[in-house]
C-alpha cells in the first residue's frame, strides 16, 4: 500500500469536540499493524494522553487516503493543531451529546485490541468482511483463535489428521500386489512430510495464540509454550529414531541393498536344479520367477544365502510352494533364507548344513513394532509345518546372533526331511566369484592329492583341472565329475604304483586283495571292472561307486597317501629274469588250481561267466605273492603291476 504524505492544517482546534455527528469507524496504523473500527472518543483520548502520535496514519470511511493524525482537528490541544494547508475535506468531529458514545476506562491501551479485525484500505472491502470470509484455518494460524481452542481441539484435530494421512497411505501400499522400493520411498517422504506441515502449523498457531493470551493471563501462556517446546522436541526425536532409519533404510533397497549383497542365479546339471546365492534383494523374487517358467525341468532348488528381506524371501517360497519343487541345502542357509527353504515339498541337507534363525529386523522399528513382526514370524513359520515351540525358539535369538539347530533337531521337527550326500546333487554352495578359472583350481589343488597329481605329472593334472572346471560351470553332480576324473586318476595310479615304496606296494596289495575278495562274492562282474575300470562305461561305475561307496573309499585314502608320498622314478623295475623263481613257484600253484584258465590274466576281453575265474586267478596270485618273505614279495608285486 502506497501512503500519502501528510499535509498539515492551518489551525488548531479545542481538544473536546463538539457534538454533531458520531463517527465510530476510525482506523489507525502503527508499526504497519492496522487497529480498528475505533470510537472518535476513544481516539481524541488517546491522543490527549500522548498514546497517539501525530504522525501516525489514521483514516476513516470518506478518506480517499491514510493521513497522519495531527492533520486532524480536534485530536490535539493548541499547539499540536494542524498546520496551514491540512487536508480540507475532513469532516468536523464533533458529534451531538445524545449520540456521543462513552469514553474507554482509563488504561485502555490501543495495542491491547489484538482481536480487532484489520483496518479497511481505501478502495478495498471492510475489515469485517474479511474476517466473516477468513477459513477456520487461517484464523488457527494467525493465532485468533482461544487458546484452548488452539491448544486442544486442534491439538487433537491435527493427530486426527496425522493419522489419517498415515494410514491413506499405508493402506495404497497394501493394496499393491507387489512391493515396489521407490513406491515405498515416495511414500516415507509423503507420511514424514505432511506430518512436518501439519505440525508446523498445529504449533505456530498456538504459540501466537499463547502469546495473545500472555496479554492478560500469562501463566497459562507460558505453560501452553513449554508444552509446545517439549512437543516439538519428541517430533523431532521421534523422525531421528524411527524416521531417518526407515527412510534410509527403504532407499538402500531401492538404491541395490549393498549391504545385504548381490543375489546370482546358476543352472545345475542341464536344468535338472537351479542354484539361489547371495542376498535376498529387491527382484530377486521376479527374476526367480523368470527362470523357474524357462526351465521347465527343474526339481530342485540350491540355497546358499546369508538372508535378506523376509517380504522377497516369502514370494520365492510362494513360487516353490506353487510349482511343487524340492529345495536342498550343502552349506548354509540364513534368516530370511528359511523361508524359502522350508517352503520346499522336500528340505534336503547333508550333514555339514547350517540352517539359521533369529528375529526379524527392520531400521526403525518401535518396541511394539518388533514384538508385532517377531509374532508374525511365528506365526509364518508355524504356518510352513513347524510347531510353536521351535517357531518361538527360532525367534529368541536377537537380530546380531544366529540359532544354528543341529540336524537332528531339524529332522525331528521336519524342518529337514532328509539328510543327503553332496556328492549325489550338482556342485554348489560357491558364489559367482568362485567360479573363475583360478577360484576353481585354487580349491582343487587344496586336496592334497590333486596337488601331488600336479608335482608328478603336469599332463595329467591339467587334464583334470579342464574337466573339473567344465563340471562346476555346468552344475555336475561331485559324484559324475568324480567318474570324469576316475580314469585319469586311476591311469595315473597304476603307472606309478611300480615305484612306490616296498611298504606302500605291499598295503595297497592286501588291500586290493580284500576288496576283490568282497565284490567277487556280491557280484564277479563287478569285480571284473573294478580291476579293469577302462572296460566299464560310466553308469556301470556310477552304480558300483555307489554300491561298493565304503570300500572306494578306504582305497582312496590310501591312493591319496602314496600319491602323497611318492618321491620320483627312482626305483629300477625288476626283469623277468630277476622275478623268474618266485614268479614259476606261483604259477605253478596257479596252473595245478584254474588249469588253462590262468590266460585269463592276459585277455583283453572275457565274457562275463570267466569274469569270477578271472577274480578268483587274481586275487590267488597277490595272495600268493603277499605270503613270499618282503625281499621277494616286493620285487614280483614291482613287475606285475608293471607289466600288468
């Protein structure tokens, strides 16, 4: 608004005014806040009494302007009369006795009118029109509101609107079919956001109407503002506690779940089993989905994670429970990672498995938000077959520590239904980065066996790295690549096993005679090829690993230890002539026992009915050679296995 200056009238006039109109619409503007309609009376007063300035602005209906007081006859005594030149169109004061209204009491005080709505400006429409017009809302603001009024109803009118803000927009959330990070995050924003405004103006509305009330009842006043001042600090410690850790925590989902780790997918044994590794993030459920409808033969799901989010984990496991899969673990299967594990038709674990529990977390959980989510925890784990007691168990341990149940527990409860070899499902437990060239021959040459194939025979050792490596990418069972590398393994074996020490050719004579002894009885056939295993197929030695698994085993290690210690090609190989006494001496027992079918040791192909003779010729002619004094003993069992 634009003022004008002031002009000053040419004479002055007696203070008391005289009594023909009444004029009660004057206003006055101090310190750019305007007061009024006041009564002329009330103003002459004020004026009188050195309360109103001559220079402040005042105006009335019938002024095209603001114009200062003393330009106003009337206002002040002689000396303060207007100036020659004063505005000449200003009305006389003067109003009639009957019409005159009563003088104010003697300490009114023309700044103590802070309900007095806001003076008119020429040209715009009454101050009382304005407040008629002026929304609830507004008048809150301004602090014309009671303080009561402020303090409670709107108090309680602005959690109202809190809360409803809130659950409007929880309630979008639900009713979304699946759960979207930046949706959520949006939303965090919006709650905290219009919960900041709706206290902002909840407390700057009450804060001017306890200052209006200070006026004339200051206790209450200042009580109503130190309530304010505490309010304002549990607001803000409140979104310090559980709002800035929510937030953050829905915009690490969005931004990747770091923390939580990257989850891989790996296709096993031609399709036949899908490998889940790393965290349970944000799309790891449609992702799963994906590769579940382009590999319509999978049975069988790996699990190796440490955890993630509950919410994802719970639409994987929907997804097993759906398709009717089976879900195995080789190592360890963490937090959130049960979910999906027990939601398999099978739960399948080897003996080294470690399946983990605890409490659910969440940044910014309430103490009664916990409480809520460890109950609904419990209440999903009862849901998948496990009774309240372990479900209660399983969600004692706080978030930091883990419960590991031992596998009895678990099959006891049914968690797991049966406890495997790892040998029998594809090779997994082992991320993405342990899929390189070197993670894979890092781990081989940690079996001391395989690094002795690498110091003996460089040839034969990266033979069987090239066909380890093609069995752990395309997911092969321990036991198949075992079989791929049998050949090489056992070659190898049996070219050097002429010079190994006179011990160790002696143990691992006695032990190949117990062993052929045993399978002979159950089955001569596979006698046959244990002895000739390069005249077997590879389902045929599957079927007899499996069948003869304990004393394969006891073999192994030995064939481990005298790769271990094998110390070159040092040893001289005896000759025929050398050997020739203890070697006629056997064969002659040999001969007068089977007769013409002692030449079965040299055949390169015997039908199945000789395959026990040949068993039976074997096994008698180590024997033998075992019951000769070490010094002969050694030397013949050297040139038989050389020339065999």
């Amino acid at each position: 608004m634009q003022r004008p200056a002031p002009e000053h009238a040419g004479s002055s006039q007696s203070f008391e005014p005289s009594a023909r109109h009444d004029d009660r619409n004057w206003y006055v503007l101090i310190k750019d806040q305007q007061f009024g309609p006041l009564d002329l009376t009330h103003l002459a007063k004020l004026a009188h009494e050195g309360t109103l300035k001559p220079d402040v602005l005042v105006w009335r209906p019938g002024f095209a302007n603001w114009v200062s007081a003393e330009t106003v006859r009337g206002f002040f005594p002689p000396s303060a009369e207007p100036r020659p030149g004063a505005v000449s169109e200003l009305a006389d004061l003067s109003a009639s006795p009957n019409e005159r209204s009563s003088l104010p009491p003697d300490d009114a005080d023309i700044v103590d009118i802070p309900d007095i709505p806001a003076p008119p400006i020429a040209g715009e429409p009454r101050a009382e029109t304005k407040k008629k017009h002026r929304n609830y809302l507004a008048r809150h603001w301004l602090g014309e509101l009671s303080l009561p009024v402020s303090y409670w109803i709107n108090g309680l009118l602005a959690n109202v609107v809190a809360v409803l803000v809130v659950a409007a927009i929880a309630a979008n959330l639900n009713l979304r079919d699946e759960y979207n990070p930046a949706i959520e995050l949006v939303s965090l924003l919006g709650i905290w956001t219009a919960l900041a405004v709706v206290l902002c103006w909840q407390v700057v509305g009450t804060w001017r109407s306890a200052t209006n009330y200070q006026r004339t009842k200051s206790l209450w006043g200042s009580v109503a503002k130190v309530f304010i001042v505490i309010g304002v600090v549990r607001s803000m410690v409140d979104f310090a506690q559980y709002g800035v850790p929510r937030i953050k925590e829905v915009y690490d989902i969005y931004a990747g779940d770091e923390r939580v780790g990257k989850y891989a997918f790996r296709v096993l044994r031609d399709g036949q089993e899908l490998e889940f590794s790393g965290g349970i993030t944000f799309g790891a459920a449609k992702e799963f989905e994906r590769f579940l409808d382009a590999m319509g033969g999978v049975r069988l799901i790996h699990l190796n994670s440490l955890g993630g989010r509950i919410l994802e984990a719970q639409r994987i496991g929907d997804l097993i429970r759906k398709r009717n899969l089976s879900t195995y673990v080789s190592h360890q299967c963490m937090s959130a990672c049960t979910i999906i594990f027990l939601s398999g038709r099978e739960r399948l674990v080897t003996a080294q498995s470690r399946i983990g529990f605890h409490q659910p977390d969440l940044a910014g959980l309430s103490a009664e938000e916990r409480r809520d989510m460890i109950a609904q925890e419990e209440k999903r784990l009862r849901a998948l077959g496990l009774s309240a007691t372990f479900a209660h168990k399983a969600n004692l341990a706080p978030p930091s520590d883990m419960w590991v149940p031992t596998t009895s527990e678990l099959l006891a409860e049914r968690a797991a239904t049966r406890v495997v070899d790892a040998a029998d499902f594809a090779f997994s437990g082992v991320t993405q980065s342990d899929l390189t060239d070197e993670k894979i021959e890092q781990v081989l040459l940690g079996n001391a066996l395989y690094a002795s194939i690498r110091r003996v025979d460089a040839a034969t050792y990266k033979r069987i790295l090239d066909r380890v490596t093609e069995g752990v990418r395309r997911g092969r069972t321990l036991s198949e690549m075992r079989s791929d590398i049998s050949p090489l393994v056992d070659g190898l074996f049996f070219e050097l096993l002429p010079y190994a020490s006179d011990e160790n050719l002696i143990a691992f004579t006695r032990s190949l005679v117990g062993h052929m002894a045993t399978i002979n009885r159950s089955s001569p056939s596979d006698c046959y090829f244990y002895v000739n295993p390069d005249k077997s197929d590879a389902s045929a030695l599957k079927l007899m690993s499996e069948r003869y698994k304990d004393l394969l085993a006891e073999e192994g290690q030995l064939e481990d230890r005298m790769f271990v210690e094998f110390s070159g090609k040092d040893r001289s190989i005896p000759t025929e002539k050398e050997v020739a006494t203890s070697w006629n001496q056997i064969a002659s027992v040999l001969r007068e026992r089977f007769g013409d079918d002692v030449e079965l040791m040299w055949a390169d192909r015997i039908s199945p009915e000789k395959h026990r003779a040949y068993c039976d010729i074997l096994i008698a002619l180590y024997g033998d050679a075992l019951k000769l004094p070490p010094v002969q003993a050694a030397p013949l069992l050297r040139y038989v296995f050389a020339n065999r």
